[in-house]
C-alpha cells in the first residue's frame, strides 16, 4: 500500500471513529456496505488534490490519491448529519 493510500485510510477511518455505529443502537453509517453504490457517500477534492474513486468490487470502494493536497483533509470520503451523543461508546469495524 502506496504512502498516500496509506494516509487516506487513516485520515477516513479517524473521522469515522466519530460517527459510526453506537455499541447500543443501529448502525448510523447509512449504505455502510456501499450496496447501493455511492448513495449517502460523498466525495471531495479541496484546494488542488486529486484523486479517483473508484469500485473495485460491489463491496469495495478504493481511492487512489494522485495529489494529496496541502491539507490532511484535502481528499474526502464522507457522510453529512451523522448524530453523536457526548458520553456514549461507538465503535468501528472495517476490513482493509
């Protein structure tokens, strides 16, 4: 795994810690699996960075950064209005 692939993951899977599946209720990722393709996900270039997204398979998505940017969040994958709760345990679980 290449240092810019590498770098995404880590920088995706560290702003998800924040906003997936509560250990005490649903999932609160939506199309968590990527079964309906790119519904919910959104992805985002910012300030000169490049990059392609792509499936690999229907259960795989892959980013492949061409140009990382100037800033840690210059490449995204994302979901908006994810609800947290101060106080509560989520957890995160991804292959990779």
């Amino acid at each position: 795994m290449g240092k810019n692939n590498f770098r995404l993951i880590f920088q995706f899977f560290l702003l998800m810690c924040l906003s997936v599946a509560s250990v005490y209720s649903k999932n609160l990722i939506k199309n968590s699996d990527f079964s309906d393709g790119l519904l919910y996900w959104k992805c985002d270039t910012y300030d000169g960075a490049e990059a392609e997204y792509r499936f690999i398979r229907d259960d795989e998505f892959n980013i492949t950064i061409t140009d990382q940017g100037p800033e840690y969040w210059s490449v995204m994958l994302y979901q908006e209005d994810i609800s947290i709760q101060q106080g509560k345990t989520y957890t995160l679980r991804f292959d990779a």
